[in-house]
C-alpha cells in the first residue's frame, strides 16, 4: 500500500497542483479554527478533510474508505483496505504532514 502513497508524489502534474494549493487550503482551514488569534485544535480536522480529499482525488472513492468510527485509534482513512493515520504539524519555520 505505501508502493500506492508514492504515486502521489510520481504525479508531476499533481505535485504542481498541491505544492499550489496545500498551502492556500491548509490557511484557510486555520482561519475557519481561529478565535482571539489562536488556531483552536480542530484545524487538524479540517485538514484531515483535505488530505482525505485528495486521496479520493487520485485513488478514486471506491478506494478510499472515510466511514472510521472516531473510536477507532490511530486510524483515520483506509486506502485500498489498509488503514492510514494522517497528522498534521504547524509550527514556525516548519509545517507538514505525516502519513502512517
């Protein structure tokens, strides 16, 4: 399954559009999170959203499974029957995401 991750990455033409439009989406996800200045917690779920978004983008619906009970640890998505947990990391100077 990681062999089917890679992919993503292979893809010029997807890489141009993330490298474009990750960043534009991961800010607006931090100020639908913001109150007072400060990004509440759930801006990690609102990236999830994208990133599962985009995982349904390459591999197509019928690949990717979003129906996870929230009780289920350290499983967010299920690509190709396999489970993926998405992090997400915002700091200053650095910024990413983590696909276990």
């Amino acid at each position: 399954m990681s062999s089917r991750l890679v992919e993503i990455f292979e893809d010029e033409e997807l890489v141009m559009k993330i490298k474009k439009r990750l960043p534009y989406l991961f800010q607006l996800a931090e100020l639908e999170s913001s109150r007072a200045g400060k990004i509440g917690m759930e801006v990690g779920s609102l990236r999830e959203k994208i990133i599962v978004a985009l995982l349904i983008y390459k591999f197509g619906e019928e690949n990717v499974e979003t129906d996870i009970p929230i009780t289920e640890p350290e499983v967010d998505v299920k690509l190709f029957g396999q489970p993926v947990s998405i992090k997400t990391i915002t700091g200053r100077g650095f910024s990413g995401v983590k696909l276990i």
